[in-house]
C-alpha cells in the first residue's frame, strides 16, 4: 500500500469547517492521507492517536483522515464533500484521540451540514 499526503482533501476540509461551523476542529492536529492499493471497502476513514501513545510521548491527540483514492478520487464533488463531512464529525469536541459513533454520525447530520455548506441549509449541532 502506498501513502501519500492530501493537500486537497485537507483544503476541503477546513473549508467545510469554516463553512459549517466545525470550529473544535484543530487542523494542526489533523492529518490527511491518500492510500493507493488499500483492500479495504471503505472509501475514508478516521484514526486517532491512542491514549497509550500520547501519555508516553507527551503530546495530544491527533487524527488521521485517510481517503482511498481508488475509491474517493472517482466520486462526483458532492459525495466528496458529503464524505469528509462525514469523517470530520466522528472527531469529537473534546479532540481527545476518541470518536464520536454512528448514533452521532448519521446520515441525516451530514445531509444537514453538506446543505449547509452549499448554501442551502441552517446548521444545529
């Protein structure tokens, strides 16, 4: 599998957050990554730095958003952006190294804030 850094999907996101309020979000602390030749059937995904590591090493929680670009790069502009949307939320206020679950995460919140962002919905968190 080959990794590479994701200087677009990192745009996105920020400008998704600024658009839609997502302002706990701490983007020097969140990373993005594009993998190539992933067998996974997920088209993204997140990954927090686990408390074990961020104890030893002193340092505080960081997340990884990681896109498969077989899958992600092929989408229409709109399912992207519905996506990253998705990931962003399942980071939590507290950024803290956990994840917010699916009863949190639904589809209906992202249509929300995806609409939102475009222009054509209120926000409530």
């Amino acid at each position: 599998m080959r990794y590479e850094q994701a200087p677009d999907v990192r745009r996105l996101a920020v400008k998704i957050a600024e658009k839609t309020g997502m302002d706990w979000l701490d983007f020097s602390r969140i990373h993005f990554v594009r993998t190539r030749g992933s067998k996974s059937r997920a088209v993204a995904r997140v990954r927090g730095l686990p408390k074990v590591f961020q104890k030893t090493l002193g340092i505080p929680a960081h997340y990884v958003i990681e896109v498969i670009a077989e899958r992600f790069d092929r989408l229409h502009q709109n399912e992207k952006e519905k996506i990253i949307i998705h990931e962003l939320l399942h980071i939590p206020k507290s950024m803290g190294g956990g994840y917010r679950h699916h009863d949190y995460v639904t589809a209906e919140r992202v249509e929300m804030l995806w609409k939102a962002y475009r222009g054509r919905g209120k926000i409530r968190f």
